[in-house]
C-alpha cells in the first residue's frame, strides 16, 4: 500500500497542480491539463538519479511558505465572505451533517480522507528528524495552517456555490494568483518527492529482510544516509504515475483511489504500533488497548467509508498492492525453499575430512571464494563442484553475505574469519554482514578488506595457539585501530608483530575454541609435505596464491517445481520466481567481480 501511496501521491498532487493553469484559463480542456501533468511527472522521475541532497534546502522554506500562504488565504477569506463558517468547529456540526445526509454524509468521508493525507508517511520524516520536531511542526504549522485554509474555502463557497469544482484555485485573490500556483506546484513536488522517498526507503528494508528481488540501490548523498535512489523502481513508479494521470476520467477517482491506499496504510501502521507497543516497549495493557481503540474508532470510520468508493476508483491501489504482494511473497518463498535445501543438504565435516588435504583433488595455485547463504558447514554445491571437476584451488574460502537488521555495521566488525578443518586443508569461512545503510552498497575493495581480515585471523590464531587445548579458533569482536593496523602491516613481508602482540589480545572481545582436530602441517602444493608449519610460512603462502589468481565461484541453484505439483504453484516457482531469479542483481554485481574471475555452479532443487 505504501508502494501504491508512491504511485498515487504524485499523479493527483501534480495533476491538482496543473488544473489550476484551466482555472484560469476556462477553455482548455482537460487533455492539456493531463499532458502538462505527465511532463511534469517525467521531468519529476527522470531527476531522481541526481539526488535530492543538492536541492533538499529549499524543501523546508517551499513547504513553510506552502502553509503560511494557505492559512492567510483562508483568514482573508473567512474576513471577506462569511466568518459563521468557524461554528463548524462545535462537533454538534458532525452530528447534524450525518444525519442530514444519511449514507451520502457518511461517504463522503472517502473525499473528506484526504485533508489528512500525507501523515500516513510520517515514518519516513522519522528517519530523518526528531519526534519533538515532527510534533512541534504538525501542531503548531500544519494543522492551525490547513484548518484556517479550509475554513476559508467553505466561507468563500458560501458565496460561490458554483465554483464548488477546483475551490481552492477559485479562492486566491486575482492579484496573486499566479504566484500562489507557482508555490502550490513546488509543493506538490515536494510532496511527490516526499512519498518517492519513502517507497524507495521501505523497499531498501524488504530487500534487508529478503522480501524483495534484488535491485540496485544508489545512495545520493554523502550527509544523508536516507536519500537513496533505486532506479528500477523509479521507472516502474513513472510508468505507473503516467497510466493512473492518463488513465482516469476525472480527478475524483483518483482521489477515491488515494483515500483507499492512505487509509489501508494507517490502519496496517495502527496493528503494527500495538505489536511495538506490546513487544519492544512493553507499555502497560490499558495504554495499549487506549491507543488501539481510539485509534481504530477513527481509522475504522474512514475505512468503511472508502469501501464504498471501490468500484469508483479505490481499486486501483488494491490491484497495485496485490500485484506487489504477489511478487514479494513468490520471491520471499523460493529463496526460502532454496535456503533450506541447502541447511538440510551440507556437506558433513566427516566426509570432508576423508577426502584428506587434497580433497581427492588436484590443489592448483590460488584462492577460490565460494558464494553461499549458509553461516556454518560446508554448502551441498561445494560438493557438486569437487564431484564433476577434477581440481580445486590450494585456498578455499567460503564467502557468506548476510544482511542483519540493523543501521549499519562498523567496518571493524564487517568481516568474521574461521578456519574449516585442519590447517593443511587451507579452508577458511568469512561471513560479511551488512545493515540497512550498507545495503547492497558496490564495494570496489570487498576482496582487499576481505583478505585483510583473512590475513589479521591466521596472525591472531597464531598468536593465541598456546593459549588453549583446541587448535582452532572463531575469532570474532573488535580490535583497536592501532592494533588492526598494525597487525595489516606488510601482509606477507615476513616481519613479526610483537610490539602489538600485547595490544591485540587485550582488545579482543573473546576467541571460542572449536572442537575440531588439526595438525601442525601445510600442504605447500598437493606433492609438498612440510612438517612445521610457522605463521609467515602461511602468510607467504596465502599471499602466493593470492598472486596467482583469485577465482569467484557463484553457486546457482535452481528451483523447479515438482511434476506432481499443483498449476499455480507450477507458474509461481518455474515463470515468476525464474523470471525474479533472472532479471535480479547477482552477487557478482553487487560486489564488483570480474567477469574473467567468475565462475557459476548450477544445480536443480524441486519444490
């Protein structure tokens, strides 16, 4: 809904904006009006790729003068035609409409909805500004602003029941008018820009939580971790802008359409309150079901009323909203199924450990990083790769990505290294976490980092051998920068770190022994036995191979539906999860590796 809110806000904001050009001008027809809102919203999409962190300045004083300019045309109008219109305010007033107009009263709610759009997307402003902020400005800007305007355009209505169509246009005094609609069309972009903003931010967080395909997200500005640019969406949102503006008959429908998409929104962000309130707050059960009910009493009334409003347009973000449901539930379900065969079908240590140092293989020079969703053991394509080729590299890492649910992690703690099986195996795991802000970020020095890390673990595990019964070490915590770069110095140089031995070991926040066997031993290359095995030697080691060659290796598996399975689950997995599959970011763009470096393993999973 939030994503239909996106696609809705500025078709009716830039097409309320262009209608007041035929305000003033009568004889245009609609079609003009229509045809300057889509150049607008096309010149709106095409500049999203530029950021708003250049131009984000102005937002405040366009919207602070948006509110100011309202209010005062209201006052004056309230002044000039009928001051009465402020007995509205007594709520004996509600009471009287509704039963004055029967159902027609109670539906009207529908159109009356959208006076308070726009607060439905308040999380967005939350990323950004503080609560007391948000507050102060609705309280005292927003709401005093918007019901003077308001009050002023039923005062002037009362005098021009006529001009009850585009009334607010209607009530600018002549000599600034064109003023006034220079300032409402920079507003309407700035809304527009407001709820753009907000799809692309809570897209970002379903692509965190693997709820969405991937796509590229590009961060616009170095202050502002939240202005982000996703351009697939953009497009999608343009395209779909253009076809609700052109596509309605008139303004009213998509209103009705907006109202649903508001509504649905701020009673889904209600249910999902009362879950925080309840779980991370743990507010006491009668502030609870006191927000919960007032709450609901308010947002429920509405809802009923736009259920009316249906077939009159409020379909069309019902349609947009199960559209993206579908595609995010068909997404998050395969990636699912395929992260479960591969826990339930991982390579045993014992068998590892059989296959001896050589893994039954010819070891070549240099390091192999093998892609793989899973945090621990050894991933069933890794077997498939040793049973249908005939070598593998002398340094196998297993490279896992994960994507926490949190900011952003620290550079310090983005890496953690340990060791798979004895030291003459030359098999390591790194798993590189990302937060929010970090997602998907293109990383030209993943490789650099991620072998300084490997290299900062062999000098650490070296370090703290005689430190423990247990020959293998999962090191994971925060070192200090003195010591990290120091220990990053001259990888591979032969230099010791004994000035920094110290320092290391009382900033490390633990280091958990592994039960595991291994051997003071290394296989310098699969004919080569040495028997003592020192910390250069394996730093000199690592870092040849490295110099020989660094080689991705991407495991695809791919999902099908089993024969026996129903049609609809045969179209969900094998065309729409395939087609996702297929036009979504690979880990090799997203990290930057070389097409001469990669490497794809395929496998078939059925559903």
């Amino acid at each position: 809904m939030v994503i239909g809110d996106g696609i809705l806000t500025p078709a009716i904001s830039v097409l309320s904006a262009a209608g007041g050009i035929k305000v003033d001008h009568p004889g245009m027809s609609n079609g003009v009006v229509v045809v300057v809102a889509v150049v607008i919203l096309v010149g709106l999409f095409s500049l999203q790729h530029y950021g708003t962190d250049k131009v984000s300045w102005l937002f405040a004083p366009i919207v602070l003068v948006w509110f100011l300019v309202i209010g005062g045309i209201g006052i004056y109008n309230i002044w000039k035609y009928d001051s009465s219109v402020l007995k509205a305010f007594s709520p004996v007033y509600i009471y009287r409409y509704f039963r004055r107009g029967g159902k027609d009263g109670w539906t009207s709610l529908g159109g009356i909805m959208l006076s308070i759009t726009g607060t439905e997307a308040l999380f967005a402003d939350l990323s950004h500004f503080p609560v007391a902020a948000v507050q102060l400005a609705f309280t005292v800007v927003v709401f005093p602003c918007l019901l003077l305007a308001y009050s002023g355009q039923a005062a002037y209505l009362m005098s021009n029941r006529d001009h009850v169509v585009d009334a607010f246009y209607h009530s600018i005094p002549e000599s600034i008018y064109w003023p006034v609609f220079i300032i409402a069309t920079a507003a309407a972009i700035v809304a527009s820009q407001a709820t753009i903003t907000a799809t692309f931010s809570i897209i970002k967080q379903a692509l965190a939580l693997g709820c969405f395909p991937r796509v590229k997200v590009v961060h616009t500005s170095k202050k502002f971790l939240g202005q982000i640019y996703v351009p697939d969406i953009n497009w999608i949102l343009m395209i779909l802008c253009i076809a609700v503006t052109a596509g309605f008959k008139n303004q009213n429908q998509i209103g009705n359409a907006y109202g649903t998409a508001v509504v649905i929104v701020m009673l889904v962000t209600t249910l999902l309150m009362t879950l925080i309130m309840i779980l991370v707050w743990r507010c006491h059960w009668i502030l609870v079901l006191l927000f919960t009910g007032l709450s609901l009493v308010v947002e429920c009334t509405y809802f009923s009323a736009v259920l009316f409003k249906v077939d009159q347009g409020g379909w069309v973000p019902l349609v947009i909203a199960a559209a993206f449901l579908l595609i995010m539930y068909v997404w998050h379900y395969g990636t699912l199924k395929r992260y479960e065969f591969e826990m339930h079908s991982k390579v045993s240590m014992a068998w590892i450990l059989g296959l001896g140092p050589s893994l039954g293989l010819v070891r070549v020079p240099g390091i192999g990083l093998v892609y793989t969703e899973l945090a621990s053991g050894v991933p069933h394509i890794f077997s498939h790769f040793i049973t249908n080729l005939p070598a593998i590299h002398s340094v196998v890492v297993f490279v896992c990505v994960k994507y926490l649910p949190v900011y952003t992690v620290p550079e310090e703690e983005r890496f953690l290294v340990k060791r798979i099986g004895p030291k003459n195996f030359h098999m390591f795991r790194c798993v590189a976490r990302y937060g929010y802000k970090d997602l998907h970020k293109k990383d030209d020095e993943f490789e650099k980092k991620l072998f300084d890390s490997l290299f900062l673990f062999v000098r650490l595990e070296s370090m703290m051998e005689g430190c423990s019964d247990s020959d293998e070490y999962s090191l994971y915590g925060q070192q200090t920068e003195r010591s990290r770069e120091g220990l990053l110095n001259n990888n591979g140089n032969g230099n010791t770190i004994t000035s920094y031995a110290d320092t290391t070991i009382s900033s490390v926040d633990s280091i958990v022994p592994a039960k595991s066997p291994m051997h003071g031993s290394m296989t310098v290359r699969s004919s080569e036995h040495v028997s003592s095995q020192t910390e250069t030697d394996e730093l000199e080691f690592l870092n040849s191979c490295r110099d020989a060659g660094v080689v991705h290796i991407l495991g695809n598996t791919v999902v099908r539906a089993r024969r026996e399975s129903r049609f609809y689950k045969k179209i969900a997995i094998d065309y729409v999860y395939a087609f996702l599959r297929k036009i979504c970011r690979e880990h090799s763009v997203i990290f930057n590796v070389p097409h001469e470096s990669l490497l794809n393993v395929g496998q078939v999973f059925y559903v």
